[in-house]
C-alpha cells in the first residue's frame, strides 16, 4: 500500500487528506496542481510586475491554446460567467461598466435553454442581467430561440457539460442567436479534455467560452480560461479590474493573483503540450484494476463505462441488482467517507449507481479503493 502523505499545513489544521475518486469537483479540492505548476507559481510570488501587462501577456498564451482572438486569465470559469455576460451588456462603453450591477439602458437578458438550468447559473445574473428561459426540455425547437430573443437581449448562454441536456445543441443556437445578431456565451467548465475542446466551440462559432482551471487542465482551484471575439474580450477586460478607470469594474472583486495568473498559463501549456492517450490510458488501467478486484459479488454488476457525454474518463461503474443484500448505496458512499482516509466517490441521489472517477486518483490510490469496497460489499 503507498504510504500517505498528511501535509504539515493541513494537519496543524486538523484537516486529513482524502481520495478523491469523484471527479474535478470544487467540494474536494479541484485537481492537483503539478511540480512545474507550483514552482512556477513559487517564482512568481518572489517577484513585482505590473499586473495589466502581465494580463496581456498570459492573455495572449489563452488565446493560443484555444485558437480564439483574444484570452483573459480568470477566477475561475464562475468568474468567466459574470464577466462575460458583463461584457455583452455593456459593450466597450466606459459610463455601461461603472453603472453595472445597475443595467438601465442597457440590453440585460441572458436568454437561456429551461433544460440547461444548473446550480452554477447564479453567475449568469451576478452583473445584474436576468435569466429568460426559453423551451421545454424534450420538445425544444429553434423556433422556441427565436421568439424567446428580443431588443433586451444580451446574449444566448449555453451549458455544455456531462448530464446536462443540450436542447437544440451548440451548432443551432449559435446559427439562430447570430441571425439576430446576439453573442453566444459557453459555461464549458469541465468540458476539457479531450484537449480538442479548448477550440472546439471557438470553431463553432462561440462569441466567448469559459473554462475552470482548476478541474480537467490541472491549474490553480481558483482560476480559470476565457477567450473569444476581440471586442467583446475588450469589454470582458474593462469589466474587470478595469485598471484604466478610477471605477473598478464589477469583476474587481474576482481578481486574480499574480501566482494564480502564472500557475494558469503554465498548467495550460503543460496540459495542451501532454499526451492525451497515455492520462486515458492510466485512467483505464486504474478502472480495470477496480473492476477486477469487485468480480463474483452476487447481485453486483460493475462495468467500465467512458461515455464523454457522461463519463469523466474511463471509471468502473457498480449497479445493485436486486438479489445484492449488501448496504444501500447511500450507506456504502457514507462507509468510504467514514474511513481513514476518507474515500469519496460519484453517484448516489438521483443516480442509482456508484462510479469511481479516476481522473484524480493518484497513483496506489486505487488499491486503497478496492481494498475497502471489498471490505465493505463481500462483509
Ligand atoms: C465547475 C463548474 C462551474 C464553476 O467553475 P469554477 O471554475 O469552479 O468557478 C461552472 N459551471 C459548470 C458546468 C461547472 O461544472
């Protein structure tokens, strides 16, 4: 078994790491940022510069990576969702941006799919638009875009993310939205990888899309990625510290550090520069040693599923038939987080399922999870 390392900082703090079989999720501590990543961060720490030009310069690394104009290093994709939506109330118009949350005279509907309806759509209103749903979820149409656009609307927002219901997908908003001349704005936050995704919605035709940095591209928890068309990231820019005004803008308050802004760019280089098949392939060999290890329980099937519509990488799946009389799965979640160390994997709730993600589980780790579900599942 791989010995575990209880930080120093965390323990003065009473706090013991975890396994983290459940994904890039922000409750257990995003992804793990690599050596590269925290000594560059390190560096950056030791240092002054000048944060507007540094910006820029990291901008334009974002931009790159995502083969879009123009790029900006965020507090995360949350952060991203203000700003963009921000940008398109208020264009480039200095007096729009000191208004805001104030948005009288200015277009302020976010219009947005009914389906696409999440917990992380509170940021989508932060700058003071207003979310104006459109469709029903399994009878959507375009025609339903169109009645549902206006001259109060800012910009068509879509969701792109695993269980999350596409309506009339990408492709045919963007196509409806720019017939009426009004941006479309992508929450992609954990849609990478597959690395080809950072452009994918670019090439789409996407106005901007936002990325969190701290989940499948390994940066800091707190950052993330946007890029887009050039006069709108201009706005995005202005919204932000705005550090051309003697009023900040509303993202002030979602600034990002210097070591935040390094740590970003670094981990998007090592990540666009890394070998896609050899994570899958760890991926899977962790997921095959799992399912191996859980063969010849009665009433349990356990399948090794990557759907990407669903799945975050290769992850053994455990469905209870009804001839399983083991604990409920709600029971076996709170065995493996009552452990030490605590193990927390996905499914539960409305999913009658239990997966384990293996994106984040590091090396060794995933013996430590056979172990324990064995423990628990044949007791
Ligand atoms: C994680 C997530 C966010 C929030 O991203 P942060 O980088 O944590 O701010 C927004 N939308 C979706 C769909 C997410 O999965």
């Amino acid at each position: 078994m791989t010995e575990r390392v209880w930080p120093e900082v965390y323990k003065k703090l009473g706090v013991s790491p975890i396994i983290n079989a459940q994904s890039w999720v922000t409750a257990l501590g995003g992804s793990i940022m690599g050596p590269e990543v925290r000594q560059a961060m390190d560096d950056a720490a030791n240092a002054f510069i000048d944060i507007k030009k540094l910006n820029l310069a990291a901008g334009e690394v974002v931009a790159r990576s995502c083969g879009a104009e123009r790029g900006l290093v965020t507090a995360g994709c949350s952060a991203a969702q203000v700003l963009m939506v921000a940008a398109c109330m208020t264009g480039q118009s200095e007096e729009n941006v000191e208004q805001l949350p104030d948005t009288t005279g200015m277009k302020n509907e976010v219009i947005i799919f009914k389906g696409q309806r999440n917990r992380y759509d509170k940021a989508f209103v932060t700058a003071g638009g207003t979310l104006v749903e459109y469709g029903e979820p399994g009878s959507v149409t375009s025609d339903d875009l169109e009645a549902a656009i206006n001259e109060n609307t800012a910009c068509v927002a879509f969701v792109v993310a695993p269980f999350i219901d596409h309506g009339i997908g990408l492709e045919e908003t963007i196509r409806v939205a720019h017939e009426h001349d009004v941006p479309v704005i992508v929450d992609a936050a954990a849609e990478v990888p597959p690395r080809s995704n950072l452009s994918k919605f670019h090439k789409m035709g996407a106005d901007m899309v936002a990325f969190s940095g701290g989940k499948g591209i390994g940066g800091p928890q707190s950052a993330g990625v946007l890029a887009g068309k050039a006069d709108l990231m201009e706005a995005v820019v202005m919204n932000s510290l705005n550090l051309d005004s003697s009023v900040a803008g509303i993202g002030r308050p979602m600034k990002v550090s210097k070591e935040n802004i390094v740590g970003m760019v670094t981990a998007l280089q090592l990540f666009t520069d890394s070998d896609e098949a050899a994570e899958w392939a760890g991926w899977q060999s962790k997921a095959e040693f799992v399912a191996e290890r859980l063969a010849g329980i009665d009433g349990l099937r356990v399948v090794i599923e990557d759907d990407p519509a669903e799945r975050q990488g290769p992850q053994p799946v455990l469905y209870f038939e009804d001839d399983f009389d083991g604990p409920s799965i709600a029971d076996i979640k709170q065995q493996l987080e009552d452990g030490d160390p605590g193990i927390y994997v996905g499914g539960g709730g409305s999913r009658e399922e239990i997966n384990i993600v293996m994106v984040n589980v590091q090396d060794g780790e995933e013996i430590i999870i056979a172990d324990r579900l064995n423990e628990i599942l044949r007791s």
